[in-house]
C-alpha cells in the first residue's frame, strides 16, 4: 500500500467513509472499494500541459465553459480572475438563454457554481435552477415516451442532470427514474456500439443515487437499491470490456472512465492497472491530445484522484496547486505548422448508396475542416456544409441541406479510409493519400 500510484482512502476522505456505511448498513454490497488512481507528487510536472491549456485558453461560450469551471474548483487551481470571468459568464448566459440551455449544460453549471464553498449557491437558488433542472430532466423522459425512446439530448445529458439532482437534493422523483438507467437501454450505444463516456456518467450518477439511499437520504426500498447495484455493476462491466492499452473507450472517455471506476469498483486495487492507466495517459498529453481545453477539463479531476462525486467536499490531493508551475504562455498548440507544400486527399459525401466525391488539394497540417471548405468551394450543391461552434470545436449539423436530428437518431459521421475518427473536423490533421467521409448515419 505504499505505492506512490495509489493508495486505499484513507480515513479523511468523506468518500471512505460513505463506502463503510454502506458496508455497514448492507451487507449484500459486494466487496465496496473505494481505489483510486492519481498521478503522484513526483510526476505532477505531466500534468503541467492540461492545466497550461485550460487556464491560458479564450473562453467565449457562455454556459458551455461550465466544464472548465467545474474542474478548476474541484482540483483547486486558484485562479480568481478566470472564476470569476467564467462564473459571470455562465450566470448571464443562463438569464439570457435558460429555455435553450439543455438539461446537461444546466446540470453542468450547478456542479460548477456549486462546487465551491464561496460559490454562487445564491444564484442557484434565486434563478431556481435545480427544480428548472427537473423539468428539463421531465422533458427528456417525456421526449422518450412520444420519440421511440429517444431523448431530446442523450443518456450523457441524462446522466449528468440525474447526478446534478442528486448532489443538490433535487427531488425529481429519482426513484422512478432509476428504471431508465437499466443497462439494456439502447441509449447506452451509439451505432451499436458501447458508448463508454455515458456508461461512465450514468455510473456515477447512479452511484450517488446509491449512497444516498445507502444513508437514509432518500427513501428506496432494498429492491431498488439492489436494482442500482446490479445496473452499476454491469455498466462498470461494459466499461472494462472497452479497455484498450490502459484506456478506457479512447482517450477521451478516460477520465471519466476513471471516475467511475473510483467510485464503484476495486480495478484501481492492483497498481499495475493504474501504472498501465497513467503510462498511456501520458504519452498523449506529450502528443498533445489535449489541446482543446474541454479535454484537458474532463482527464484533469481523475489524474488529481478526485470524482464528480466530490463537488461539494473539499480534500486536498497530492498534486496540490502550488506544485504546478502554470505558465502564461499560449497553450500547447499541436496543429502542425501549416507548410508550403500541398497535399491531396479523396473526399466523399456518403449518403446511404450515393456518393459525392472528389479529389481536394490542401496544405501540409491542415484539418478535416479545410478539405470541407475547399470542396464545398468547387462545388456548392455536392459539398455544402452548416457546422456549430462548440468547446469541442465545430460540429457538423448539415450537408447537402440534410440535418442532423436527435428525434430520428441521425448525424453526419465522420471516417477515415472507412474508421469513424475520435476527433472533430477542426481538430484532424488529414494526411497525404487519405479517404475522408461525411456520412449521412444513425447513432
Ligand atoms: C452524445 C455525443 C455524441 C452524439 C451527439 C448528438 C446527441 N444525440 O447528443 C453523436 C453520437 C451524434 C456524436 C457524434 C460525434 N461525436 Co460525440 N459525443 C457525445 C458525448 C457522449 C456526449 C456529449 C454531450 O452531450 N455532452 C454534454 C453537453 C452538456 O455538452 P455539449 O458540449 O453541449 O454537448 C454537445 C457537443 O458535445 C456535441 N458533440 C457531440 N460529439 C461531438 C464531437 C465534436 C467533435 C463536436 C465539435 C461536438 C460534439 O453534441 C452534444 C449535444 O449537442 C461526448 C462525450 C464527452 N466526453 O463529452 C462525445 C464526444 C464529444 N464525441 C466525440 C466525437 C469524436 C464525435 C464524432 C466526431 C464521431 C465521428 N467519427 O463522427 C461525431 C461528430 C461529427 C460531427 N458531425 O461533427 C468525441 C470528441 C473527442 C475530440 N477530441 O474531439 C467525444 C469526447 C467522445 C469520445 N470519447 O471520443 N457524439
Ligand atoms: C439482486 O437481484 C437479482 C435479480 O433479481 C438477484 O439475482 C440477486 O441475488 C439480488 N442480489 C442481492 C444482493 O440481493
Ligand atoms: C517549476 O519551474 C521551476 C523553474 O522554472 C523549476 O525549478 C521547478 O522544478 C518547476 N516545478 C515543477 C513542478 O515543474
Ligand atoms: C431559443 O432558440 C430559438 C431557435 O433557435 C430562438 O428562436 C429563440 O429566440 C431562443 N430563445 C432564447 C430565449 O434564446
Ligand atoms: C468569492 O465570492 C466573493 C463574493 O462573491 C468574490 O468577491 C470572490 O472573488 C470569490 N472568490 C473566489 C475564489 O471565487
Ligand atoms: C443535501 O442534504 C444533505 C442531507 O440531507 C445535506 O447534508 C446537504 O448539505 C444537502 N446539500 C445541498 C446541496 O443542499
Ligand atoms: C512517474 O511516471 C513514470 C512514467 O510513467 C513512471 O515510470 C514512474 O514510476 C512514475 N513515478 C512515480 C513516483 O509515480
Ligand atoms: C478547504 O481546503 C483548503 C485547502 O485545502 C483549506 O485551506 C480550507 O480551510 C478548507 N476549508 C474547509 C471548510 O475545510
Ligand atoms: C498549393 O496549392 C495552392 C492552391 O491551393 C497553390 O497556390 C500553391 O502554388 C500550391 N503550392 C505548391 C507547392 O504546389
Ligand atoms: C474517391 O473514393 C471513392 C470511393 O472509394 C471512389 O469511388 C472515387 O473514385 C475516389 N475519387 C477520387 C477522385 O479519387
Ligand atoms: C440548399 O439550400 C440552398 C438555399 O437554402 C439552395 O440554394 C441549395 O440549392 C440547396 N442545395 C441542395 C443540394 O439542395
Ligand atoms: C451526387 O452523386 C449522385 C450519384 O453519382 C449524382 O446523381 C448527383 O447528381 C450528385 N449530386 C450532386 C449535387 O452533384
């Protein structure tokens, strides 16, 4: 139990004691762990990068910087000027825009304002955001009965606002709500696929439902708790099956995956896990998967052994601030220099048996989005394209007059030489020779 990876919490930590009530009050819980897996003191220097990134980047989107506040208060990097910049940002744009806001950037903003004993919990409660959660949360349930099951977000949004509940004593009737959480439901998988970062939020949505029940705060009955166990347990279980190389899903369903496994399992126990973890973790900060802030925001709380479940504690963590040498230099910048030479790829609009396609000439280092822009140039009908402007960077909302639509499940996927690509149109550096897709796709 040495090991500078990882320790067994100690007796400080709220979350140690919680997991001994529930031992002690249901013995039926299999064995309750509480591993974590944090980057030690003498290797805080790695995380320098992903904390550079998201205190020297340009935060303009309202609300949608609420990640990125959550994860400065919970890992406590003290940077007054930037809370206090995006704090006002994300309350006027909560009074400007609160019918548009969608349930998972509402429940995002209350961690977030939340997370903080200063904090705006005035806000909280004059602007009446958790019961306006609720009803948005009622909304995406009611869009599931009149939409074959679909919500008007996702199950991520869903289990983002079901924790946000829970950690503000929402009341929401959470207990009818669990049956929605069943691992069965199709909402767990895009494309038939294992969406790892929502299994991994639903799990620690549903893990605070448990330990509250656990403590009597909020009325179950012992079916129910059972109930939560078992989903936790198999989405855990899904969660593992997607590792890869240490990861969990790909790099940027990690943190989160992390998260989860803290809070509900004992893979953190054996520290080869947690070296195997941290090794492949860093290699990409080095290659600069991070350089979107949002990114850095959702790795950053895991590395620093801390869970969303931990908003409203205040424990210190190896890593404390003052060991980060932050720096004021622009952030890390891995978008290759853009050279002179040129390079071409083949560019296709795919909708069900039809292809667009053509050959496009950009410069050395460009992104997805250039070929897009260059293609629609040569030919408008074929190649038109809307996109929206997020902290991910643009997203593609339409092509060829066709719109994405979460009622029907549609969006515009984008592949490499056939392989859906784990980033966005303005984060991939295309490649000489390559075969880059839009497809018209179900989810
Ligand atoms: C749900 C989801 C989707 C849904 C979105 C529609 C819906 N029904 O909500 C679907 C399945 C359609 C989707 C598509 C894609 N996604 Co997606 N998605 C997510 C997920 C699980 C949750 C997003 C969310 O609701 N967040 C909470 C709300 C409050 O935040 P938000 O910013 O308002 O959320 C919106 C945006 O995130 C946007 N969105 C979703 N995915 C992506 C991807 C990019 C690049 C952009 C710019 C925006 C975007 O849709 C959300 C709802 O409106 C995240 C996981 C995560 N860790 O964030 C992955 C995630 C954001 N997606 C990702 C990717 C790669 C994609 C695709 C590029 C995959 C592909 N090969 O086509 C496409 C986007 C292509 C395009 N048209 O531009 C990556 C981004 C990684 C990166 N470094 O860029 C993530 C992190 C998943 C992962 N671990 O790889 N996605
Ligand atoms: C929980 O329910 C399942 C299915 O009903 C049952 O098989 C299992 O024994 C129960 N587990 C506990 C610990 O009660
Ligand atoms: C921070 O920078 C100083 C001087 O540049 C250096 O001596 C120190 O080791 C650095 N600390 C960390 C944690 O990187
Ligand atoms: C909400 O969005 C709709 C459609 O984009 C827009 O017409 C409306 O003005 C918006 N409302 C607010 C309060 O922003
Ligand atoms: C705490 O709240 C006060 C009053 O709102 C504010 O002036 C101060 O800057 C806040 N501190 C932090 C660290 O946000
Ligand atoms: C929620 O209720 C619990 C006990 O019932 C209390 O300890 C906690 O402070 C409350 N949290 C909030 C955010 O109101
Ligand atoms: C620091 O990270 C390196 C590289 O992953 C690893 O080999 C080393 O054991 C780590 N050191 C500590 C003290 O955790
Ligand atoms: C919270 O933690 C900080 C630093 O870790 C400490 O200075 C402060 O006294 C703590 N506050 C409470 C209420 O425990
Ligand atoms: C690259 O393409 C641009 C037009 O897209 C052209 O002006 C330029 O001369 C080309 N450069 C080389 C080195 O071929
Ligand atoms: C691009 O790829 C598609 C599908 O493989 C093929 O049909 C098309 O001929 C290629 N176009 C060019 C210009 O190479
Ligand atoms: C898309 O819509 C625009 C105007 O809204 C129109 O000019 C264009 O012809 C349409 N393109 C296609 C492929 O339908
Ligand atoms: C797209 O391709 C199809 C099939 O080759 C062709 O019939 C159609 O005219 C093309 N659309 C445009 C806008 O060029």
């Amino acid at each position: 139990m040495s090991s500078p990876f990882l320790y067994t919490v100690g007796e400080m930590r709220p979350s140690h004691q919680l997991c001994l009530l529930g031992l002690l009050l249901i013995s039926l819980i299999p064995s309750q762990l509480c591993q974590i897996c944090e980057v030690s003191r003498e290797n805080c220097s790695y995380l320098n990068p992903l904390v550079n990134t998201m205190v020297n980047s340009k935060y303009t989107k309202g609300i949608q910087s609420a990640n990125i506040l959550l994860t400065l208060r919970l890992v406590q990097i003290q940077n007054q000027r930037l809370e206090q910049q995006l704090t006002q940002q994300i309350q006027e744009d909560i009074k400007k825009r609160e019918p548009n806001i969608t349930s998972g950037e509402l429940a995002l903003a209350i961690l977030a304002l939340g997370a903080c004993k200063n904090s705006s919990e005035v806000f909280i409660r004059d602007a009446h955001l958790v019961s306006k959660l609720e009803e948005k949360f009622k909304a995406e349930i009611e869009n599931m009965e009149t939409h074959s099951d679909n919500p008007l977000t996702n199950y991520y949004q869903l289990s983002l606002a079901l924790l946000a509940l829970c950690l503000s004593n929402g009341s929401y009737s959470i207990t009818n709500v669990i049956p929605h959480f069943t691992p069965e439901n199709k909402n767990y998988y895009f494309g038939g696929q294992f969406s790892v970062d929502t299994g991994a939020m639903a799990v620690l949505a549903l893990t605070c439902v448990k330990r509250r029940k656990e403590k009597g705060e909020i009325e179950a009955d012992i079916k129910d708790l059972n109930k939560t166990n078992v989903y936790i347990t198999s989405l855990v279980n899904n969660i593992l099956s997607a590792k890869n190389d240490g990861l969990f899903g790909n790099i940027f369903s990690t943190g989160e995956s992390m998260q989860a496994l803290f809070v509900s399992s004992n893979y953190y126990k054996n520290q080869r896990n947690c070296q195997e973890t941290l090794h492949t973790v860093f290699q990409n900060i080095f290659q600069g998967a991070f350089h979107l802030p949002v990114a850095a925001a959702q790795i950053l709380p895991a590395l620093m052994g801390k869970t969303y479940l931990d908003v409203n504690n205040n424990v210190s963590c190896a890593c404390s601030p003052d060991t980060f040498n932050i720096s004021t230099d622009k952030p890390v910048s891995v978008t290759p220099t853009i050279s002179p030479s040129n390079i071409s790829v083949n560019y296709s609009v795919q909708i069900n048996e039809i292809f667009n396609s053509t050959k496009v000439t950009v410069r050395k280092g460009s992104v997805f989005l250039d070929v897009m822009m260059a293609a629609q140039k040569q030919n408008k009908a074929a190649f038109c394209f809307k996109m929206e402007d997020g902290l991910w960077g643009p997203y593609i909302t339409s092509v060829q007059n066709i719109s994405a639509n979460n009622n029907d499940r549609t969006y515009w996927q984008l592949l490499s030489n056939g392989q859906p690509l784990s980033q966005g149109a303005g984060s991939y550096v295309v490649k000489n020779g390559e075969y880059l897709e839009v497809r018209w796709s179900t989810y």
